[in-house]
C-alpha cells in the first residue's frame, strides 16, 4: 500500500516544528508549482481552511472527490488522508492552523469539536447573510495576513473564529431543529456568554450554576457530557486561554497580566499558570514566542 506523506505546508517536510501559529496564502501560488493537483497527503497537526472565491474542481477526502462550486470553504482536519484538483482559474486562499490555537479541538465533546473533527464542502450562498459575512471575513483574513500592520494576531484569531464558527452553522442548519430542541446546548451556550462576561473575577462553578437555574452537580453533568471536562476545569480553561493569549500576543509585563485577569498577586497568577501548564508564565512566553518565530 502507498504511503500518504505527512506535511507542514504541502510540499514541506522540515522535521522542525513549526514556526506559525496561523499561515495563509493564495492557492495558486502553491497549486501551479504542482500542476493545479495537490496529492494525497495529510497533516499532523494542523487544521485547514481553504475558501473557494472562483474556478472549479474537487476536494479530495480518503479518495472520494467531491467537486467544488465557489463560494464555497473547505475545512480539513488533522491526520485526514486528502488532495485536490484544481482548474487553472482557481482563486482563493488556503489558512493552515495550529490544532492548539483553535477555539475547540477536533472531536472533544462540544458541538464545535464534533463539526472540526470531520472533512467539510459548505457552498456559500451569498445572498445569506452570515455566508456573505464568512467570504468577506476569510478575505480580510487573507489581507490582514500578508499586511504585517499593527494588531494583526489579534485579527487573525478574531476572524478565523467568527470564519469558522459561522461555517459551521451554516452547514449545520439542516439540523437546526433538533439543535433548538436540545436544552443542554442553549445551557452551553448561556454558560459561554456568561463565562465571558465574569471570567477575570474568578467566579466559582456554583455562580454559573445559580445563574442558569440549576444545581452545581447538573451543571458539571452538562459540562461533562458536551466537553469532556468537568465544570471548573472549563471554566478554569477560559482563564488560561486567555492568559496565554495575553502572554503570547501583547508586550505586557507578567504582573500587568495578573491583573488585567483579576488576580491580585501575581505570585498567585504565576503559581496557577504552572500549575495548568508545569512552566512559569515568562518561561512559556518565551518558549512559545520561539516556537512561533516571533
């Protein structure tokens, strides 16, 4: 049986980890090196969008072609055997993602993790309002990306969510009635807002609890059931999240940070930091900022 390489950048197999969080550039300019086919291949661990602005062709996923009408946004996830075949006019982009800088991971327990874990083709009608927003925010991506201005990871993260968060419901609406019927979901998403609101003030699980109407142990069942994760490791998760963020993508110093995330000592802040991640916040900054070639 022939062996599928596994690359970086197709093409690319450096043995080096990478230097990007977030890469993006024109499908032309990698297709045409390759006479508009891309081979079977795959990708440890990275996720890829490809959005479709003109041309034709087709998407490749374990050997099944499934041709592609622009708009359209392909998403790929991590260790799936595909390829594509493209005409001479394909115009687009294609964004190449670290699996650690996504807002779920492909196939944890979330609805979001569900959709990322598997292969996607969603045409773009652009007469939809949240499809005509997706084509204009995976452009401004692609613009935002090649301009090096200020603020620019801040961007590239804010609309790589929006991106695929959009896509995903759009390609989910055929199953938008059972989705409005499942009460757990709604609680999820309530329980998203809210944490995004108190986050920094280190509210405990039994806050949110109250403020959805529920018991704390219900809440953690919920939790559990849609993450994997009990219901203060989630929470707890967001505070990290954002904590590493900071750290990676700002020039504040670590006690700045400590209190921007609502900790009042930042000896505190640095012992909660090892103790989720086993490094202080300055030891992974600068590790991570390396690994990231920034």
């Amino acid at each position: 049986m022939k062996t599928v390489p596994t690359y970086e950048l197709y093409g690319e197999n450096t043995g080096r980890k990478p230097d990007f969080w977030l890469h993006c550039e024109t499908i032309p300019s990698r297709s045409s090196l390759h006479h508009w086919e891309i081979r079977a291949h795959r990708h440890e661990s990275f996720f890829q969008i490809l959005y479709i602005d003109a041309g034709s062709g087709d998407a490749i996923f374990d050997g099944t072609p499934h041709p592609i009408t622009p708009p359209a946004v392909i998403t790929v996830p991590p260790r799936l055997n595909h390829g594509f075949r493209f005409s001479r006019d394909i115009d687009g982009f294609v964004i190449t993602v670290l699996l650690s800088h996504l807002k779920a991971s492909p196939g944890d327990r979330s609805r979001l993790g569900t959709w990322l874990a598997e292969p996607h083709l969603t045409s773009l009608d652009t007469q939809n309002e949240d499809a005509a927003y997706v084509a204009k925010t995976l452009k401004r991506l692609g613009e935002e990306f090649a301009s090096h201005r200020n603020g620019r990871n801040d961007l590239l993260d804010a609309y790589l969510t929006s991106a695929l968060l959009l896509t995903a419901r759009i390609a989910q609406k055929a199953d938008e009635g059972s989705t409005l019927s499942d009460e757990n979901e709604r609680r999820m998403e309530m329980l998203q807002g809210l944490i995004q609101r108190h986050f920094r003030s280190h509210k405990p699980a039994a806050f949110y609890a109250e403020s959805l109407g529920i018991s704390p142990a219900h809440l953690s069942r919920i939790v559990r059931s849609k993450t994997g994760r009990g219901a203060h490791e989630f929470i707890t998760r967001k505070l990290l999240d954002e904590a590493k963020r900071e750290l990676v993508f700002t020039f504040a110093t670590v006690q700045e940070i400590s209190y921007r995330l609502g900790f009042a000592d930042p000896a505190y802040f640095s012992r909660f930091f090892v103790k989720q991640t086993g490094q202080t916040p300055r030891a992974w900054r600068m590790g991570e900022r390396v690994r990231l070639g920034m």
